[in-house]
C-alpha cells in the first residue's frame, strides 16, 4: 500500500515545553487510523502539523508525496486537499449551510456557484440534511452542524480527512449520527487520521490504533493487538478507564 | 429671545449640516477602511509591520484633533507640492477630510483589532482548513462576523466623529456649527442661533445613540 501521510521523527515546543516528542507513523492510502490518548497528551498538536495549522520544528511530515514543513510547498493548495472536521464544527456562522459548503469551492477551487452549490446540496442529501441548506449554523443541532462540516469537508473532494474528536463536543444522542457518517465514510476507502476516544468506532471502523502520551507515540499498531493486549502499561490504564463507561 | 428668524435661515444652515454630513460619511468610510489596514498590520506577526501600527495609533491617539486639522491644512499641499512638484492647491475640504480619516483610523484601528481577536483560533484554523489564504480567511471568514460584532462600537465612535466635525471652524470651513454662528452674527441673534445649533447636535446624536444601542440589543440575541 501507498503512502498517504508520513510523520517522520517530528518534535514541537511551545517555547520551552516539548509537546511533540520524536513522533513517527504514516497513514496508507484507504487507512483508517484512531488516535488516543489522555487528554494533553498532543493528539490534537499532532493532527495540525499534518495540514500545517501548527508549524513543527523538527523532522517531517509528508503528505501524499508533498512535504508539509518546506518553506516552498504551498500550504493553501495543500490544505485544500485535506479535510479536517473539529471538535467544535467550525462552520462559518454568518453563512447559510448552503454558503458554508460553497464558499471554499467557489474561491479556493474556483468552480461555478451553481456547479459548488449543487455539489454542496448532494452531499447535504447524503448527511441526511437537505431540508436544512436556507438555514444558518446556529438554527442547528450539534450534531446536525457536525455532518455539515463533514459535508463541507467533503465538497473539497479531499484525498483524505483529518477528524480532531468530531464527537466530543456532542449530546450523546447525537454522537452515532456523526459516527455513521464517518463510518459509510471510512467504508468507502476514505483515508482517515481520527482523534477520538470512541473505542466502539475504533474497534469497527479503524484498521490501526495510535495511543499517545506526554506527546509520544506509544503504542502504534493493528486495532486487534491494542484492545487485545496493548504492551504500555499507560494504554492499559487508558483502556481500563475508558472502556468503563 | 427671537427665534423666528432661524426658519428663514433654515436653507442656509441645510447647506452647512450638508457639508457636515459629507464629511462625516467619506471621513467614517475611509476611516473603517484605513483603521482596518492599520488592525491586520497590528496584528501582523512581522514586528515592523505590527511596530508601525502600534506607533501610529499612540501618536495619534496622542495629539488633540484640532491639532492634526490644522496640520494637515498647513502640511498636505506643501506635500502634495514636495510630491508631484507642481502646486496643487487643495481645498480645506480635502486637508480636513483627510485629517479626520487619518486621526480616526487610530481609532477604529482599536475597536477593529478587538473585533478580530474576538473572533475565535477555531474560525481561522478552519478557514484555513479549506485552502484559503490569509486574505480569503480574513476577508470571507473573519472580517465580516468581526465588523458584525463591532458595528456598535463603530457606530458609536462616528458618532463622537459627527460632533467632532465641528472642528473644521479652524480652517474657516462653513459646515453646520459655522453657518449657524456667521448667520446667528449677522442677525444680532448668536445666542438664539448657538442655541439651536447646539439642539439640532444633541437630538442627532441622542437619537443615533438610541439606535446603536437597539442594534446592540439586537446583534446580541
Ligand atoms: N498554543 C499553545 N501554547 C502552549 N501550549 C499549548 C498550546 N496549545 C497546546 N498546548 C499544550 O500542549 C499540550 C498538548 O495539547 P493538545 O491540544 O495537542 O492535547 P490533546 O491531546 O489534543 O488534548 P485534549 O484531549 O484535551 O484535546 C497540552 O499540554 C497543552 O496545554
Ligand atoms: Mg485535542
């Protein structure tokens, strides 16, 4: 399998804390791959230095075939290419949905407001929120507003998508709706790096567990062998904590 | 007390309050526009860049008003002059336009910084999620929720401006306070027509700050 995204030895500071310590992994093309961890731990610090949202200052990360730390690489282009859906939604809350989803096509991509719009409304219909496209983000659900922004990354036909714990933030009534969008999403072939602490979709979905502490990478290995019998006595603890609730 | 003879002068003085309210309008306009060119470069993380808004805004937050006016009649067409070398006579309209735009661009330079920066690290990030630049983010995404939220205060602070306008008396513009006062003079009735000039001010502006503080309600909701 081709690589997707490969994150060789990156370290990061905030000025003197280390957050990021010697990380390495890589995604495939088609992979789904959970990322854990308590919480500090740099999950979220690591997700954004693979779109560059948070610069790194050692090692690399490589996005299919583009490197994300050289000063030369066009970041908005490479962006462009990368969905990424956040804990707190992010739409754009002076916008209608409809807006929301087209917004970046028209002026990143530079399609048709009809061609963006009609492409938007496809995708709204497949999150099951077609009805909803007049309305502005705060006339919706958390839930509802998490499927947009999954749709909205959707409409940049991205080659692979970053989720920074979509469901954190949810009621958890309204956490599978988000789970089954991401899950058709994955079966599809959709490449995925999830930060996320639903081990039910990591036990279904993922193909491979990353578990995260103090900004290293501690365990990275098949889902089977994490919840199976993960080596670090962290990630037990982890799991034990987690898995009772 | 004779206030019959404002109604007959009630022409005269449209004429000032008209230069009154051009002035304002394009002196609030370019403003906004400068005051919003000095808050990105502000908040620029080139130290140069973010050093020279912050000494524009203390220097012009420093000086009085009727200082700068005066300046600025006296220093623009000896520029323009430095600058095209020819002379280029300007009017005092366009020297008090131009020191109300620069002096109230400190100004709103603050609100509109504060408006930035209020608009959440989350916003950015997912603008630039998408694939846009720092000009797209701030232009499609920023911008306009910030301005939402500090149209209030913008409103409020030309408001201030449109009292501020007064000043122009200094270079011997003939805007609403000066035609009251030259015709009040040439009646023999200044008190009666400071009088009125000073209630047409008052209800302008209590009134506009009315409104802002309804548009603050409703933006609140
Ligand atoms: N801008 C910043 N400046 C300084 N320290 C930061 C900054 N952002 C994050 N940190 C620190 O870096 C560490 C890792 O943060 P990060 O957000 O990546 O953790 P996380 O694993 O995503 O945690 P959570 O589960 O709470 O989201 C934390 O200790 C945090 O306090
Ligand atoms: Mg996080």
């Amino acid at each position: 399998m081709s690589e997707m995204i490969s994150i060789q030895n990156v370290s990061k500071w905030y000025g003197e804390f280390q957050v990021l310590t010697d990380c390495t992994t890589s995604v495939a093309k088609g992979e789904v791959v959970v990322v854990c961890g308590p919480s500090g731990s740099g999950k979220s610090t690591l997700i954004k230095c693979v779109n560059a949202l948070e610069p790194f200052q050692k090692g690399e990360i490589i996005v299919n075939g583009t490197s994300v730390g050289n000063p030369k690489t066009n970041l908005p282009k490479l962006r462009s290419q990368v969905g990424m859906v956040f804990q707190h939604f992010e739409l754009f809350p002076h916008l209608t949905i409809t807006e929301n989803l087209a917004i970046a096509q028209i002026k990143v991509l530079g399609r048709g407001r009809d061609e963006a719009e009609a492409k938007g409304l496809a995708l709204l219909e497949r999150v099951g929120l077609k009805a909803h496209a007049h309305k502005h983000p705060g006339q919706l659900s958390g839930g509802q507003q998490q499927r947009v922004a999954i749709a909205r990354a959707l409409a940049m036909d991205p080659i692979c998508m970053l989720f920074d714990e979509p469901t954190s933030a949810l009621d958890p009534e309204m956490i599978n709706e988000v789970l089954d969008v991401m899950t058709e999403l994955a079966q599809e072939g959709m490449t995925m790096m999830c930060v996320t602490h639903e081990m039910g979709f990591a036990r279904r979905v993922a193909d491979r567990v990353i578990f995260m502490d103090r900004g290293h990478i501690v365990e990275d290995c098949h889902k089977d062998a994490f919840f199976g019998s993960p080596r670090s006595e962290r990630a037990q603890q982890f799991l034990s904590k987690i898995l009772q609730h | 007390m004779d206030f019959s003879q404002i109604v007959p002068a009630l022409p005269d003085l449209w004429e000032g309050m008209k230069l009154t309210l051009e002035l304002l309008v394009m002196a609030v306009v370019g403003g906004i526009a400068l005051g919003t060119v000095l808050a990105l470069l502000r908040l620029s993380s080139n130290p140069l860049l973010s050093g020279f808004a912050k000494g524009y805004v203390n220097i012009f937050r420093s000086v009085p008003l009727l200082l700068v006016i005066i300046w600025f009649y006296l220093a623009v067409p000896m520029l323009l002059n430095w600058i095209t070398g020819d002379f280029v006579p300007v009017g005092a309209f366009a020297s008090c336009l131009v020191a109300f735009m620069m002096f109230e661009a400190a100004y709103y330079c603050e609100i509109v910084r504060a408006g930035i920066q209020s608009i959440s690290r989350g916003q950015v990030n997912a603008a630039y999620a998408l694939g846009m630049t720092y000009g797209q983010a701030m232009r499609l995404v920023i911008l306009p929720q910030a301005f939402r939220k500090m149209m209030p205060l913008l409103l409020q602070q030309s408001i201030i401006l449109f009292q501020d306008t007064s000043l122009v008396y200094a270079v011997g513009l003939m805007d609403f306070l000066s035609s009251a006062r030259s015709r009040g003079d040439i009646l023999g009735l200044p008190h009666e027509f400071l009088l009125f000039a000073g209630a047409v001010y008052f209800m302008v502006s209590f009134f506009a700050s009315q409104m802002v503080k309804r548009l603050q309600k409703r933006l609140a909701v």
